[in-house]
C-alpha cells in the first residue's frame, strides 16, 4: 500500500499537477477542493499527509488545519501548507494552528516531495519505512510478510491489507464500513460481515499455537488492535 496524500486546493491547475507528479512518485492522491470535503477526507480516505492550501473559498486553509488538530480521528495527519503567501507572520500564524511545514507557491516538484518524506520521517516513521512493527508483531510492506515473534505468518492479501490498516493506528476503533472502504476500496460492494469472515482468519494465522489476540472487538463498533498489547 503506497502513503496517502490528500490534496486540498482549489485551483484546478495546480491540483491536477499536484496528482500527476506525486502519482507519478509513487503516492496514492485524492484531491478535494474545499474545506468541508477536505475534513471528509480527511476521515474517510485517511491519508498519511494533507496538503493544505492556504486560500480555500468559504473556510480557509488555517480553520480547517485547527478543526483537523480539534478531532481525534484526523489530531495526528501531518499536514503541509501551500501558500503564496511569504510573510513571516502568516508562516508563523500557519504554524500555530498545527501546520508541520510550510511550502510557498510556486514551489518545485522535487522541494515539494523531499518536504512531503521529511515531515513523514519526522512525524510517523511508520508510513515512511516499510517495516511497521507492533509488539512482537512485524509487517514488512514491500516484501508482505508478517512474522510473529520468530514465526512467519501466512496471510492472504485480504488479510494482509487488514493487519496493514489496523497496525497504523493501534487502539484505534475500525467500523465495518471503515474496513471495507480501506481494505477493499471504495467502489466494491462487500457485504459487512464479510470483514468479520475475514478478521477471523487473521486472528487464526496470527495468534496460531494459541496466541494472546492482539485484535480487539469493539461490539458494535468493529475491530481495534488492542493498544495495551506488548507482544
Ligand atoms: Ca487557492
């Protein structure tokens, strides 16, 4: 699963170069264009970073940056604010509101995903590594193996794409629907027990020789990997 970048501009010449070259480098973009799809996305396609332009109509680019910092659901995407604007004091005002950086137009595509990999780094090692580790669990994205403690586990991609999602967020609550929109896209209609079907077989090859389960079922909510697991 490549990182997620959600675009939020308005200004359809530089969305449409923001989703070619950053599609072309390997990430997965969505592109909204103002402020009250940008917080749906926000939830909905849970991107790994937000680009966030600075003039938005209707809500600007600071007030949707604070509403992202004000809900739990989207408190830790990092976000980049795009704007022409240069001034010291807006840079610092975006930085109050809980930007991560900061990038003035016209930028270079290349300045723009260097920014993009460094805030990554600093702020979520784990989207930017391919190796995402969770007690004694450890996924390797690039190679899709699990192991647990010194055993391989053997999961099918199903499975995999779940582990994947829900060893991002530990503690996190997934709904079904959630589930389904992140595992098997959007546009596929899955019925929502089927993500029980398939929890059940990660939860058999993962805690296989009768393991301590590290998925939590949330009833009537869904699946969270138990955060006071420690492997
Ligand atoms: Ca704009």
């Amino acid at each position: 699963m490549s990182i997620k970048v959600l675009v939020v501009e308005d200004e359809e010449a530089i969305s449409h170069l923001l989703k070619y070259n950053l599609t072309a480098e390997g990430f997965e973009v969505s592109v909204v264009d103002d402020g009250d799809e940008a917080l749906m996305a926000a939830e909905d396609f849970q991107p790994d970073i937000i680009l966030l332009d600075w003039m938005l109509p209707n809500v600007s680019g600071i007030e949707i940056c604070r509403q992202l910092r004000a809900r739990s659901e989207t408190r830790d995407i990092p976000v980049i604010m795009l704007t022409a604007r240069a001034e010291e004091e807006d840079r610092l005002r975006g930085f109050d509101k809980g930007a991560d950086d900061y990038v003035t137009k016209p930028f270079s595509m290349k300045e723009l995903v260097a920014r993009i990999h460094a805030v990554l780094r600093r702020t979520n090692p784990a989207a930017t590594g391919n190796v995402v580790t969770f007690g004694d669990i450890v996924l390797d994205r690039e190679t899709m193996r699990v192991t647990r403690g010194s055993v391989t586990v053997t999961l099918g991609p199903t499975e995999f794409r779940l582990l994947e999602t829900l060893i991002k967020r530990p503690g996190r609550v997934y709904s079904r629907e959630q589930l389904l929109d992140r595992v098997w896209g959007q546009d596929i209609y899955v019925e929502s027990r089927t993500v029980d079907v398939h929890i059940g077989r990660l939860r058999k090859a993962l805690n296989k020789g009768g393991l301590v389960d590290p998925i939590r079922t949330v009833r009537a909510s869904g699946y969270a990997l138990d955060e006071t697991y420690s492997g």
